[in-house]
C-alpha cells in the first residue's frame, strides 16, 4: 500500500508548475538575499537537483530524517519543513525572521525541523555557534536560543554563547559541557552530510516534503507551495 510519505512525493510535480508559474516574478526583486555558495560542485540543472532530492528524502523514513533536530509545530503533520541554516550566515538571519511568522501561522499544519548547515569555509563561528545553539537544545531552549544568536549575529563568539545562556538560566555548566562535547559534534556532523547528501550549495537552504526551495525565497512562495500541498491532500481524501 501506498504511504503517507509516498503519496506527499509525488506532490512535486504540481508544485513545479506553481514554481513555475510566480518563481520568477517573487524571486528576482530579493537577489540580494541569495543564499550564500558551499564549495561543493553543484547539480547540472534544477530539474537535476530536484530529482536528486526527491531520490535521497524517498530513501529514508520519516523519523531518519528528523532525527533529533530541534522541530516546531505539528510531529503528526503530513507537510515538513526542513531549514538548513547557518548562524553567521546574514541571509539566515533574514529568514529566520520570515520563518519564524510563517511556521507560527501555519503550526497546526506543518512540522518545521532546524538543520546545522555550517559553512566553515567562509563563517569561523558556525560551528561554535551550532554547538552552543545543540546545548541551549539539551535544556529545551533552543528556539529562545536560535532567536537571540540571530538577533545578536554581528557578536558571535564565546562571550554571547555564555551571555545567552545565562539570560536564559541553563545550567551553565552542563551548557558548557555539551557544546564541547563528541554528541554535539557528531549531532551537527550528521545534519552537515544531509546536506551533503541533498547537495546543497548554500543557507538558507529548504526542503518541504521532497521539494528543494530556492533559499531567497520570500513567504509568498512558502504559503503558496503549502497552499498546493493542502489541495493535494484534501483531493486524495475526498
């Protein structure tokens, strides 16, 4: 029989046409919000890409690809949202703002999960800042957390990390004790080879279901795609 996660697959298609169809005009007034280059060698085409994508999120079950990460919203929704993000990254910061109101709009619909994607070649403090943000996690703070090393981006370094965590009253000491831990480590290591895995050339990068979102995206194209999906889903209920 068909699954769940099946079935929201072979949504793509439709979405494409709805890519298609407003990408262009939403997506060319915000080329300043590009995302910024990984150095790996990126995919031929975007059809290329999108197949690749579809092909590696249909290889493992839901719970593989969540895993762990730090997720808002819906855990039974049918829609999930992946964010690969970067805390140096300034077009991350950008989205996170965007992000933020469109999951708090839709959170009976969809399940919004946070992926580490540090690119170290450019940004010396993405992977302190991930480790710092995996052990606010551990003590359940980690949106708080993800906020404040956002809004406090020109100031990353150990000194926020710290500040941060006291605001917020972590166990200072345990906080210290996992961001230097293998567990933090070997947590962002994981998301970092999904990344790899989806190919993925910068943050912010996205996933909704199996369908990559160009990182510049605006929240128009977000509700729009969500918009498609329901529809999708509602006709094969009724």
């Amino acid at each position: 029989m068909e699954t769940r996660w099946q079935r929201l697959r072979q949504s793509k298609l439709l979405l494409w046409v709805c890519l298609g169809a407003v990408g262009l005009g939403l997506l060319m007034p915000l080329v300043l919000l590009l995302p910024r280059r990984n150095a790996s060698t990126p995919p031929e085409s975007r059809e290329e890409h999108q197949a690749l994508v579809t092909t590696v999120i249909g290889s493992m079950d839901r719970q593989t690809l969540i895993g762990d990460s730090p997720t808002k919203g819906n855990t039974n929704a049918e829609v999930v949202l992946f964010k690969f993000s970067d805390f140096q990254c300034l077009y991350c910061a950008v989205a996170a703002g965007h992000m933020k109101q469109f999951v708090g709009n839709h959170e009976a619909d969809i399940l919004y999960v946070y992926k580490h994607f540090p690119l170290t070649q450019i940004h010396p403090e993405a992977i302190p800042s991930a480790q710092a943000a995996w052990a606010a996690d551990q003590q359940g703070q980690f949106w708080l957390y993800h906020d404040g090393l956002y809004v406090n981006q020109d100031r990353l370094g150990d000194e926020l990390y710290v500040e941060l965590a006291e605001a917020m009253n972590l166990d200072l000491e345990q906080f210290n004790r996992d961001r230097a831990s293998d567990a933090a480590a070997a947590a962002i290591q994981r998301d970092l080879e999904l990344a790899q895995q989806l190919q993925l050339q910068g943050t912010p990068s996205f996933v909704m279901n199996d369908l990559l979102i160009p990182g510049g995206a605006p929240p128009q194209l977000f509700e729009e795609i969500l918009n498609q999906i329901n529809e999708l889903l509602e006709s094969r209920q009724g």
